[in-house]
C-alpha cells in the first residue's frame, strides 16, 4: 500500500536560495585575552568579533610567534645533573701533607656515596655556555659541601679559610665543536655521570584542561638527554698519557683541554658523552582549538607502552582528533618566525557549522606540556569558509550605457 499521498494540488516549491562561498579572515593576537583569568598564553579562551554562521571549513592561515623561550626550565625538568666521586686522590699514598689536601681528602672520601645535584640556570645554552655553566657548577657544589662537612667537623674548622682562598676546582667540561659532544674531566679523581639517578626518573604524568595526559618522553627525558647521555651512568676512566683526551684540531694548549693537578701522582680522569649534544628544544608546537565542540582535525600518535591496552587489542594508543594545526619552531633563541598555513590541514563541516562565537586556544608541544612564551605576544589568523545563501538576480546590462 502506498504510504505517501500523491494527490497534492499544492506542487512543492524548490528551495531557490543559493550560497556564496566567502572567505572571512580572523586575527588573534594572544595579548587581547583577559590576562587575569587566563594569565599563561598558551592557554585562554577569547570572545570572537561577531557571530560567523554558516561555517564550512577553517584553517590556520598565517601566524607570528616569538622564539624567545626557554629550552631549560624546571617545566621540563632539564635542569638538574646528578654525579658522584668513585676514586678520590688521595694524597697521604702520595707523601702530601698539604693540610687543606688532606682535610678535602677526608671530606670526599667520607661523602664517597654521596650524589652530588647541581642545577642550571634557566634559560637557552650554547654548547660554550652549557660547559662553562656545568663546571662551575660542578666545582661550587664540592667546595660548598665540603665547607659544610668543615663546619660539623671540629678538626677541620681551620681549614675553612684555606678552601675559600683556594676553592674546589679540579672538574673541566668543555665542548668538541668536530665531535658535537661534550667531554668532562678531573684533574686528579674519578667520578661517575649517574644517568639513572631517581632524579630523573620523576612522573611526568598529569591532566590538562583538554583531557589528555602529559606523555612520557622517551628522548628529552632530563638534562643527561640533552648533553648526549643514554639513561645508563657514565664512569670516567684514568688516562695513561695525554693523547687520551687531546683535541688534536686545536692549536691553543696544544689541545689539552685538561692537565692533571700539581699535586703529586695526580692523573686526569675523564669521559666523553656517547651521543651528540642536543639543545634546541621540541621541534614542534601544537595548537589545539575548540568552540562547542572541538575543532581538531589531525590525527597524533603516542610513544609505544607495553600495557594491557597495547597487548589485547590490535589498536594503538595514539589520539584521534588531537590537534588542530602543527607548527614548527627555528632553532634561534632571540628571535620571531613567521608563516602561512599554505599547506596547513583544515577543518570541513557537512553539514556546516551553524555558529561560532568563542574559541579555546591551547598552544602546547607533543608531550602535552603548554609551551612557556615567557610573556612574549603571538598572532594568528584563521580563515573561514562561509556560505552566504543568495537569492538569484538577473541584471540586465544596456548597450546604449555600456556604449
């Protein structure tokens, strides 16, 4: 039996509307968000211009970020390097009876176990500025525990004035411009890099406003992975003579980087890094948006884990709809890039979207840690696809007016 009713003496009127298809550009300039509500940049929400209506698709168009961020911050957890004495000099086998090289012979050897925690200074590094930043440091947090085990130690309280005069300073870094690594040395003990020191081996995992968490990162995982170290600690060795550790394509020194101490019996013990340095930072950063809705379209994957997910299922543990647009960063710390989206992944909407008003911008890198602009301002601009319905007109040019 037929359901439908044929016998309409009203004929159906087709809908005589059509659409023009324009282009709106939007820019977001992330020094317009309310500061005080949303006070990181990389994370705020912002009240668009008017209502856009009819949206079909929207891209990242162009874009203007500055580059003035810090690689080392304690966000990233890459500031702090763990190392620890394993032969000290000893100088009573080697007839010395200087008395401050005794007493720093009795304080090192009685913190023997001792991890020795130095930290950074926040910021960008150069390979120079990173081994002189890791020597100093290295050096001043000897002496400083060794004027600490001085102060509780009643036999060493004159010693104190004798090490502030001649602080701790047998650690040498320096920096292998044909290597690309970074070569640390002592003048006269050994020593071990502890890569696997619990300090790095703190969770990273955390929620963030979109719902995911912050992944593991498995090659910056704390400052060893940037100065070329694997997760395995690093024990120096004793060198036999000085072509050991001699830069052959130096001619300052005749490339001795390090001597051993003029103390007697002292040799020089040191360690190269087995990977190339690495201190440029993520490559990427991510930007995530969302109206009602998310508006991410590009698909991101995850770092393998060995879990009961992983091992079940035939699926992965990457993230549908992740992202919406992915941008690279330069290498240069002091500075501003630019771009346009040309070849950017765009969101398409079928139906369209009916409206939008408010977007949430989220600017973060692949381990879901927001990106740190230091109070630095950014632009985007968005392009959007409206469809426009238009009522169809036919105009009638004259000759005579043309004429």
């Amino acid at each position: 039996m037929n359901k439908f009713n044929l016998n309409n003496i009203y004929p159906l009127i087709p809908n005589q509307n059509q659409y023009l298809c324009d282009k709106k550009y939007i820019s977001i300039n992330s020094i317009d968000r309310d500061s005080l509500k949303y006070p990181n940049a990389s994370l705020f929400e912002i009240e668009l211009p008017q209502d856009y209506l009819n949206l079909q698709a929207i891209r990242l168009f162009s874009w203007s970020f500055p580059a003035n961020y810090s690689v080392f911050t304690p966000v990233n957890k890459n500031m702090q390097l763990v190392f620890k004495f394993t032969n000290i000099y000893n100088p009573i086998i080697n007839n010395v009876n200087d008395p401050l090289q005794l007493a720093i012979y009795s304080g090192l050897q009685a913190n023997l176990d001792k991890s020795y925690i130095i930290t950074i200074e926040e910021g960008f590094y150069n390979p120079t500025q990173m081994s002189k930043e890791l020597k100093n440091k290295m050096n001043s947090i000897v002496n400083d525990e060794l004027i600490k085990y001085f102060e509780n130690n009643s036999n060493f309280t004159n010693i104190i004035p004798l090490l502030n005069e001649n602080e701790y300073n047998e650690f040498e870094v320096v920096y292998n411009s044909v290597g690309q690594k970074l070569w640390f040395g002592n003048q006269s003990s050994g020593f071990e890099i502890v890569n696997n020191s619990p300090v790095y081996l703190s969770e990273n995992l955390s929620s963030n406003v979109f719902g995911q968490r912050i992944i593991p990162s498995f090659s910056n995982w704390g400052l060893p992975s940037y100065l070329g170290f694997s997760r395995c600690p690093e024990k120096s060795i004793e060198a036999q003579n000085s072509n050991e550790y001699r830069f052959f394509y130096l001619e300052i020194n005749n490339g001795l980087w390090i001597k051993p101490s003029n103390l007697p019996g002292a040799k020089v013990h040191f360690l190269t890094a087995p990977l190339k340095i690495n201190f440029m930072g993520p490559a990427y950063l991510y930007m995530e948006l969302e109206c009602n809705s998310s508006l991410n379209c590009i698909d991101e994957t995850e770092p393998f884990q060995l879990d009961k997910f992983t091992t079940t299922t035939n699926q992965t543990n990457g993230i549908v709809n992740s992202c919406f647009a992915k941008v690279a960063i330069p290498t240069t710390p002091i500075s501003q890039w630019f771009d346009n989206g040309d070849i950017s992944p765009y969101k398409w909407f079928d139906p369209p979207l009916e409206r939008l008003r408010k977007l949430k911008i989220k600017m973060r890198y692949h381990d879901g840690l927001l990106v740190d602009f230091s109070g630095f301002d950014y632009s985007i601009m968005l392009e959007l696809t409206i469809l426009s319905p238009q009522i169809p007109r036919k105009k009638t040019i004259s000759n005579s007016i043309c004429n």
